[in-house]
C-alpha cells in the first residue's frame, strides 16, 4: 500500500497517477520494470519515481489560485 500522508499533495498524486494509467492502457509504454503488475501499479510506480510527472496545461487555473 502507498502512504499518501507523505507525498505533497494526495489528489495531484492520485489525478497524475490516473492520467498515466489510461496513457499505459492506451499502449504506452511503461518507464519503470515492475514485472507482471496491472497497468494503474506500473502508474503508481512511475509517478512514485518521479518518471512521470503532472504538466500545467494552458488556460487551466490550478485550484490553489482560485482563492
């Protein structure tokens, strides 16, 4: 299991996560060797490493800069 109460920011965590799991359902392919695990595992596991990461996408505002 994964200790989300270590990591900066759970859902960030959580969403990027998700993303790279559709992209690893879609055919990508995976950046980290984590053996014969389910796709949304290999996700949690590259976000985890730092091999992937969330982008910033053009004219969405984050949720912190909406206060």
């Amino acid at each position: 299991m994964i200790d989300r109460s270590k990591l900066p920011n759970s859902f960030a965590f959580v969403v990027t996560a998700g993303a790279r799991a559709r992209q690893l359902l879609a055919g990508s392919t995976p950046r980290v060797t984590v053996g014969q695990h389910k796709k949304i595992t290999v996700a949690l596991q590259e976000v985890l490493t730092h091999e992937v990461e969330a982008v910033e996408r053009p004219g969405v505002v984050p949720a912190s800069a909406e206060e």
